[in-house]
C-alpha cells in the first residue's frame, strides 16, 4: 500500500443560510488523509472516503464535499454535507466497500498492558500481510484499522463503538485481559459485531459475538494445579494464589480454592493475595510467601499481568526463592514478558500454556521464520533483534486464518452467516496439532503444556497432555454450572 500523508488543516468554521431558513453553525476539525487510491476525511463523529477521480486538490473541501463551481450547486453540497454531518458517522461508500475488508485490531499500544499486547497487534498485521499477498479474502484485500484502547477499559468499549459504528470492519481482533473483554462485550452483543479474543480466561462467559481461542480453566489453570501436585511437579502441599486484582485472577481463583478444596486442602493451606494493575514493589509479599511455605511444602499460582511480572520475577531473584524449594507457575508469563527479566536466577520456575516458543515442528519452525523475517523487516523494536513467539500469539494467528477460512466458507462478511460457518473450523497450529474450533461452544479444542523456566528465557515442556481438550467455559466447581448450557443462548 502507498504510503500515506496526513495533513490537518485546523479547525474550521463554516455557517450556512441555506434554502432561506434556518442557520447552522459547526466548527469541527478535519484531518485529510490522500493517498494515490483515495481521500478519507475523519472530522469529530464524521468519516467518508473518495476516490481519487472524484477528487480536485485545486477545489477546498468541507466535510468531505467539494463545493460546486455555482452558487446553487454550492447550497446544495453543503446543505448536504450538514445533514451528514448531523448524524453519528457518515457511511464508507460502496467503492471502498467492494475493495477492502475492513479488520480492527483492537490491543493496548500504551499502558500497562502494552508488554503484552503491542506483538499482538504486529501478530495482526502479519498475518494480514500474508493473506493478502495470496490474494486476500473474497478476492479483496484485508485492510487493518488499528486502534490503541492505551489499557483504559472503558476506553475499549468506546475504541468498539468506532471500529464497528464509524470505521465499519467486518470482524475484531482484540483485547487481553478480562476486564477489557467485559467493557468490550456489551457493545459487540448490540452492535451484532464479532470479536476474537486470543488469551487465556477464567471462564464463565459463553457470547454468540466472541470466538476465544485462548484457553479456557480447564486447559490451564486445573492440569497446572494437578502437575505441581504430582510427584514429578512436586507435591505441593500448600497454595499461594497470587494475583492481579480484577476479574480473571479472582475467578480463576475462585475455581482453583474449590478444586483445592476436592482434593482435601485446607482453607489454613491456601493463602489468596491481589495486587493493583502495574504493581511495583513486591518485597513484602516475596517475603511473605517464603515464610508461609516453611509450613509445608508450597507453590505459587500466578495470574499477575502486564509489566507488573517483570519487578515480581526480580523480586524472586533477589530474595533467593529457587523453584526447588517453593515453584512458581505462571499463567500470563510467556517468552515475551520474560524479555526484560535475568532469567538465570529463575531456572526451573513454570509457566502453563497451549505453545511455546521451543515447541520442535515443521509448523512451529515455519511459523518462528515467518516472525521473525517479518520482524526484522518492519523494524519491530525488540523482535528485530531478539524475535520471540509466545502463546497469544499463535492464538491471535488462528484466529485470522480460521475467520479467513469461515468467511470464504460463507461466501460472506455477513456476521450471523461467519458465526455459522466457523463451527468445527480446523486449523494446523504452531504447537503441532490440528486445532478445532468446538462446534458448539465457541473455543477452541487446546494441547496443554507447562514448561520450566530456562536461562535463556525460553521453556523446557516438562509435560503436556496426550492430546487436545475440550474447553469446559462453565467450570465444574462453580456451584450452578452443571445446568448451563455448552453453546450460546440465543438473546
């Protein structure tokens, strides 16, 4: 795609007296952006695109119309450009329409989440690059509109409004952490929109809008639990359940101290600890945990996220907890969050996941060559250098192929009409199975595997399950989800 300027002219104001009656004053900021192909004019709650023949750089423009070269023809173009303008958004018209599929890309570019999310975006565009180089999706090319929601969650849901009101995409890309998916939700459920979201979660939630291709408690949480009470895990005997303070690790908690309690832990055995969102100093609890486990042999179940992991981990270090004698796992602590950490003193410390980076895989390996020339070639600050994959990743990558797949299967963008046809989707993951999107319940089926801790930064898997699991998004050890249904309920 040619390379785009972008010129802002300022705020103009412009007062119209037409058809003899009333005035209309708007003053309103318009930001032009040309290229070769079209103009789009984005002014406050007002987006519409030209093509270029229709387009004289010599005329000025208001709101998007050129006035005409009378005084009659000048009424009724901006007549009309006021009506439009009174609305929430001005309609793409159909000729960008038919070229282009519009894709959001909603994730964190600033905040405390964009540790973690920042890759998914470029995940995103890579494989938008991709697809398109092979001819796009219904013979048109995927065209990203990439948002940044800056970790302010109700911020996602305005970000949602615009993707699916004002910019029109077909599908969403998006979202890490709970609390950003719950803002998101209600607006993709009113606007009919379609959502997939690509990182692990506590559950209890099953939308007719969202695909999750993360894991669900049960591809995670409960095998993580069970290998650190095994005898190669351990034998743990004591819990600190430590978090970041909102909606996944509290749930995901809550499930674990009921799964605890079924295998005979006592509540005096299990210690619940929750931190803010970029969460610095964590010398009190560190010193906190290392007391609680002279009471027996103990491990930690991490859900803390974003860039809090990277002073928790260092914490670990230099207070000297070795994984031999009190394990961490960790459920958002992957290749990349490891990246600014000295991994040496974390040798043999867990991570649970679906893929890891050092999986070994034709699949694995082309797709780690695919990231990283695209890394190096973009210039992706870190991944340049250092190119690293990681779980989210690889989930945000079957996304985009399996609605790529849905859409060419419908024949359409049609929301209800790819919903359809993304049941059962298939698809050869990075981790080296065939991942299947469940027919009914909207997750995918998920190998899981946990890895220790390297001191390169990667993860030796020191086991993983015989095969994929089925997603159970109605945890068994909530009180009430035996009568929950496995699919959608219609609204």
């Amino acid at each position: 795609m040619m390379r785009q300027r972008l010129h802002k002219p300022g705020a103009r104001t412009i007062l119209m007296h037409f058809l003899g009656a009333n005035f209309l004053k708007i003053r309103i900021p318009i930001y032009t952006k040309i290229s070769s192909s079209r103009v789009l004019e984005v002014g406050t709650g007002l987006a519409k695109s030209y093509s270029a023949s229709d387009f004289n750089p010599r005329l000025p423009t208001f709101f998007g119309v050129q006035p005409m070269m009378n005084r009659r023809g000048n009424l009724k173009a901006l007549a009309a450009a006021a009506a439009l303008s009174v609305g929430s958004f001005v309609a793409v018209p159909n000729a960008l329409a038919q070229n282009t599929i519009k894709v959001g890309v909603l994730h964190s570019l600033s905040g405390t989440m964009a540790i973690s999310e920042t890759v998914l975006k470029d995940t995103v565009l890579m494989a938008i690059d991709e697809i398109n180089a092979k001819g796009g999706v219904l013979g048109k090319k995927l065209e990203p509109v990439v948002v940044d929601p800056a970790s302010n969650w109700p911020l996602f849901a305005e970000k949602t409004k615009q993707l699916l009101g004002q910019d029109k995409v077909s599908v969403i890309f998006g979202c890490w952490t709970s609390v950003s998916r719950k803002s998101v939700l209600p607006v993709v459920e009113e606007m009919n929109g379609l959502l997939f979201y690509p990182v692990q979660y506590e559950g209890e939630e099953l939308s007719k809008n969202v695909f999750y291709t993360g894991a669900a408690p049960n591809q995670q949480a409960i095998p993580a639990v069970d290998y650190l009470m095994s005898k190669d895990g351990g034998g743990a005997k004591r819990w600190v359940l430590l978090g970041t303070d909102y909606v996944y690790p509290r749930t995901t908690n809550k499930i674990l101290r009921a799964y605890l309690k079924s295998k005979g832990v006592k509540d005096t055995d299990i210690d619940e600890k929750y931190t803010p969102f970029g969460h610095s100093d964590y010398q009190t609890i560190v010193a906190d945990i290392k007391k609680f486990s002279t009471g027996g042999k103990t491990a930690v179940v991490s859900t803390i996220n974003g860039d809090s992991n990277v002073p928790f981990y260092k914490e670990l270090g230099n207070a000297g907890l070795k994984a031999k004698d009190v394990p961490v796992v960790a459920f958002s602590v992957g290749e990349e969050e490891l990246r600014g950490v000295d991994t040496k003193p974390l040798v043999g410390h867990l991570a649970a996941w679906n893929y890891f980076m050092s999986i070994k895989n034709p699949t694995n390996d082309a797709f780690i060559k695919k990231w990283s020339d695209y890394a190096k070639a973009k210039g992706i600050a870190g991944h340049k250098d250092k190119p690293l994959t990681n779980d989210p990743m690889e989930a945000t990558y079957i996304g985009i192929n399996m609605w790529k797949q849905a859409v060419e299967k419908a024949k359409s963008t049609d929301v209800d009409k790819v919903i359809a046809a993304m049941a059962g989707q298939t698809f050869t993951a990075p981790s080296g199975i065939t991942s299947k999107m469940d027919e009914k319940n909207h997750h995918l089926h998920k190998s899981v595997f946990i890895g220790e801790v390297k001191a390169d930064g990667q993860f030796n898997v020191v086991w993983k399950t015989p095969g994929p699991v089925k997603a159970k998004p109605w945890s068994p050890f909530i009180e009430g989800n035996d009568k929950k249904p496995d699919e959608p309920v219609k609204k």
